[in-house]
C-alpha cells in the first residue's frame, strides 16, 4: 500500500504528465495540417499535377469555377459541369483563350435527380479523368428552421449537396482504381465539424461530405487513388452572397473566390485535410475557444442575414 508521501508523489508525477499528452495531441490535430504544408514545401513531390493525376479535371460552378482556371494554368484539360450553359460556355472559351488546353462542358441542374447521371456519365466515357472536383452546393436564402424550409428546398439540399459528390465518386473512381492515379477533392465547409441551428439541412449535409470523404480515404489507402478534404470558412461566391454581412467578422472570416481558390489548388497533394486558405487556417486556430466560438461567428452572421430579411419585407 502506498503511504501518504508516495501518494502525493504519483500523483504529482501523473498529473503533469497527463497534461503533457493532452497537450502534444491538441497540438497535433490543430497544427498537423501547417506541418504537412511546411514538409512537402520542402520535401513534397514535384510532379506536375497533369503526370501525377492525369490529363483532365472536372468541377463546376463558385469556387468550381477558380478551380478550374488554376488547373488549366498548370495544364490539364477540363470537363466543367454546371446548371447554365451559356456560362459555361463562356468560361471555357475565357479558359482556352489563355491556356494551351482542352475544355468540355456539361450543362445539367443536380436538383433534377438521377436523371442527369446517366448523361454525365455518356459524356465522361473514355476520359482519363484524374481530378474530380466535387464541389456544387445550394444554400437557402436566410436562416430558417428546418420544418419551415418548402419541401422542394429540402429535396435540393440533398440532391445538390449531398447525390453529386457520392454519384460522380461512385462513377469514377473505378477507372482511377484501374489506372491506379487519381485525386478527388471533396469540398466541406466549416459548418460541416459541428451543428447550426436555422442552417440546420446545409451544415448537416456538409457533415456528411465531411464523414464520406473520412472514411473514403481509408477505403482507397493503397489504390494509388488519393482524396482532399477542403473546409472553407465564408468565400465570397454566388452562394455566400445574400449571407454576407458589412460587419467585422466578414473581414475576418471572409475571403476572395480567386485568391482562395489559387491556393486551395496549392494544396492538391500536399495535403488531406485543409482549410485552403491561410486566413481560414489561422481561424482554424482558433479552436482553443472550442466549438462555441466557430458558432458564435456563424450566429452573427446568421443574426445579420435574418435582419436583412426581415427589414426588406
């Protein structure tokens, strides 16, 4: 038995240790992302993404688009996907115009159901498709509760946010595993690591992306196949629009479409867990506040969007 003394040794021995542990796995899970930035930065391949993946990349609208221009800046051919042809065609004369690439496009509204697979699928036959991209999304107007969100709305959800990323994953990742090369980058969000009240069925469907895409990259550890999660914070887009605010937290939280898509497409191969922005990292920090104060940012931009709301009735 120990006595007295010995006790109070042990547990002064034990105390600090355990604090030590917590600490280095704090440590680790916030910064473990910078740290896979710094090693490849210096140790990282140098393989241009067109060798490494292969010769064509598919995404589609918002920060789909930017992508999409960044990958056509490091050469690969592209296959854009989105609800508005005439944009899309646009876009892919823009692209051509200044980059010694191929562009395809396919017009289709993910909200429509299954239907628009079987097309994409025609369309994508014979491709040596090596980045797909999956990052269409829809977000309602203002925050409302889940029971009064129109059911049309909710079917949207998760036919925009939800069916894409598994039908286009489930379609393609046959013949990547066949060529064993292959990347797909599955874009979160910050909503999607903890619950939102009145963007309730958005924040829920990105938790989804989130868990897919965790478990995803153990189903295809060894396949030569690789994946990417990307959890933006707020990124000026059409999406994001009607949701801005004027206030402080949209300079803190917010960034441009351009420059956070640059370095989103950076980070393609260096590393699988990203905010893909530095800005959005350095918030990521912020966790040390727990998950309380993501959803205070997030409260007030909800408070600020239903303000608007109400003041335009």
């Amino acid at each position: 038995m120990l006595d007295g003394s010995a006790s109070a040794s042990f547990v002064g021995w034990c105390l600090p240790a355990i604090g030590v542990v917590a600490c280095t796995l704090y440590l680790y899970a916030n910064l473990q992302a910078i740290a896979q930035m710094v090693w490849s930065m210096a140790f990282g391949s140098r393989v241009p993404l067109r060798d490494r993946y292969g010769p064509w990349a598919g995404s589609s609208d918002g920060i789909g688009k930017e992508y999409a221009i960044n990958l056509a800046r490091e050469g690969l051919n592209l296959i854009l996907i989105s609800r508005t042809g005439a944009k899309l065609a646009q876009l892919a004369d823009n692209i051509r115009s200044q980059y010694d690439v191929q562009v395809r496009w396919i017009a289709v509204d993910f909200a429509e159901g299954d239907g628009v697979y079987d097309r994409i699928q025609r369309e994508l036959a014979n491709v040596d498709l090596g980045i797909l991209v999956n990052n269409v999304g829809m977000l309602h107007e203002h925050p409302i509760a889940m029971d009064e969100l129109p059911l049309q709305d909710l079917k949207d959800t998760y036919n925009v946010n939800m069916m894409p990323l598994i039908r286009l994953t489930y379609m393609l990742l046959p013949s990547m595993k066949a060529r064993r090369r292959g990347m797909i980058v599955n874009v979160t969000s910050a909503s999607g690591f903890l619950p939102i009240p009145y963007l309730n069925m958005y924040a829920a469907s990105k938790a989804f992306v989130t868990n897919f895409t965790l478990g995803l990259k153990e189903e295809i550890r060894g396949s030569g196949v690789d994946c990417q999660l990307v959890f933006p914070m707020f990124v000026d887009t059409n999406l994001t629009q009607r949701w801005q605010s004027t206030n402080m937290w949209q300079y803190l939280c917010s960034a441009k479409v351009v420059p956070y898509s640059k370095m989103a497409v950076w980070t393609i191969g260096r590393v699988f867990i990203t905010t893909g922005y530095w800005q959005h990292g350095m918030l990521n920090l912020s966790q040390m506040g727990g998950n309380h104060f993501h959803r205070k940012i997030y409260e007030i931009r909800q408070s600020n969007a239903l303000y608007r709301v109400i003041v335009q009735k």
